[in-house]
C-alpha cells in the first residue's frame, strides 16, 4: 500500500504509511513544521487542525482538544493517523 501524502499548509509535504501517527511520519521525513512534545497526547504542542483528508484519532487529552474543538478538525498530531491524503495546519 502507498504511503498517504500529508501537506502542512505553508509549509512540508511527506508521506505517512498506513498505521503510522502523522507526527513519527513528520518526523522521519526530516521536516519540523509541528512542535513536537510528550508524543503521547498529553502535552498539545503538537496540536494541528484538520483542514481535508479522512483521519481517525487516538486517545487525547481533553484539556488540549475539547469536543467542539475535535468538531472543528483540531487535533493533536501525535494521536493523528491519515486514512488518505491529508491537509493540516500548524495552530498555536
């Protein structure tokens, strides 16, 4: 299966495999446009906002993604995984 193509509005593209957390693909591919904390959902400064593409989300925490905010497409990039192509942006 071909690697799902995440784009960073303004700034990265890189592929991320199947199953893979779009945070470790960011990573791998040498690119740094995400901030990159805990990686375990806890921490938010990897928080992204889903801008189009399928995803599904891991466990979060609330405290640094509530539920109108999940509603919106915000998201903690280490608890993304893309289901196809993907574009986000990087949100402070």
């Amino acid at each position: 299966m071909r690697p799902h193509l995440v784009e960073i509005v303004g700034g990265s593209a890189f592929p991320c495999p199947d199953g893979e957390r779009v945070l470790v693909a960011m990573e791998r591919s040498g690119a740094s446009d995400i901030g990159v904390g805990c990686r375990g959902g806890g921490c938010g400064i990897c928080r992204v906002r889903v801008i189009e593409g399928a995803h599904r989300l891991g466990k979060m925490s609330k405290a640094h993604v509530s539920d109108a905010e999940l509603q919106a497409g915000y998201a903690l990039a280490c608890r993304l995984y893309p289901l196809g192509r993907l574009t986000i942006e990087v949100v402070e």
